[in-house]
C-alpha cells in the first residue's frame, strides 16, 4: 500500500493535466456551471485475476460508464509490484455528486453489466477490494 499513495498523487496531477486538455472551461461550464465532480478509484483485485478485471473494462465496463453518463479519465496499473500484478486505479467524472450516485445505480442495476459481471467471474471473484474517493477541482486547478 504505501507504493500506491506516491502513485495516486502522480495520477492525480496527470488525470487533471489530461482532463484540462479534453474539457475546455466553457464545456465545463455548459455541462453544468463547472460543477464536475471527479472520483479516484482503486481496484485491489485476488491474485492473478488483474488481467480479467482489465478485460472486463477494456471490452465492456468503459462503454458502460459512458452509457450511464460517466466520463472516463484515464486508467492506470502501478509500475511496482506488489501493487503492478493486483492494482487498477482509474479516474472518472460526474457532473455531480448526485449524479453520480444516479449514475452508479443505473450502472448496477444494467441487465448488460449484471451479465458482464457474471460471465466474468466465471472462475471466481475477480475484485477483493475498491477505494473511492469523490474530489473536486480547486480555484486554482486548470479544470473547474
């Protein structure tokens, strides 16, 4: 764990480095006054199940998100281990914090991600663990 916190900073200053250069301050402001809100999330998957958790979102959970009105930031695995064979951390946007909780029960309650899910797990559970952390941009952040 203590390897994950120095790269949860550098995610955060590249996810609000990238995120400046995909949102302009008045798309942000025409999507809801700037009022996005950004989660941290941190899969902690059982062993040698990353590489399943990361198809699962390379071919399904991605397009879901989107479906269900979240944007996706980027998404990122550790460099050292032992972190790098059973961590995913990833950032996404609401436009709020109550959207946000819409969206995620719209997300869950998906015939479509209920069947992913399933299929998925097949040989077992994939996620042990998830850390979330809801932020907003600062004054002074290029993204508000």
């Amino acid at each position: 764990m203590r390897h994950v916190r120095p790269l949860l900073v550098l995610v955060l200053i590249f996810a609000a480095g990238y995120v400046a250069g995909q949102f302009s301050r008045a798309d942000l402001a025409a999507q809801g006054g700037g009022q996005k809100v950004f989660e941290l999330r941190t899969y902690y998957t059982h062993p040698g199940k990353l590489p399943d958790l990361q198809a699962r979102f390379r071919n399904h959970t991605t397009k879901l998100f989107e479906k269900h009105g979240m944007t996706n930031v980027g998404y990122w695995v550790p460099q050292d281990e032992p972190a790098h064979s059973n961590t995913l951390i990833y950032v996404i946007s609401h436009e709020s914090r109550e959207q946000a909780k819409k969206n995620w029960a719209a997300f869950g309650a998906d015939p479509v991600w209920q069947k992913v899910r399933t299929e998925s797990e097949a040989n077992g559970k994939i996620v042990e663990k998830v850390d979330s952390v809801f932020m907003d941009a600062t004054d002074y952040s290029a993204i508000k």
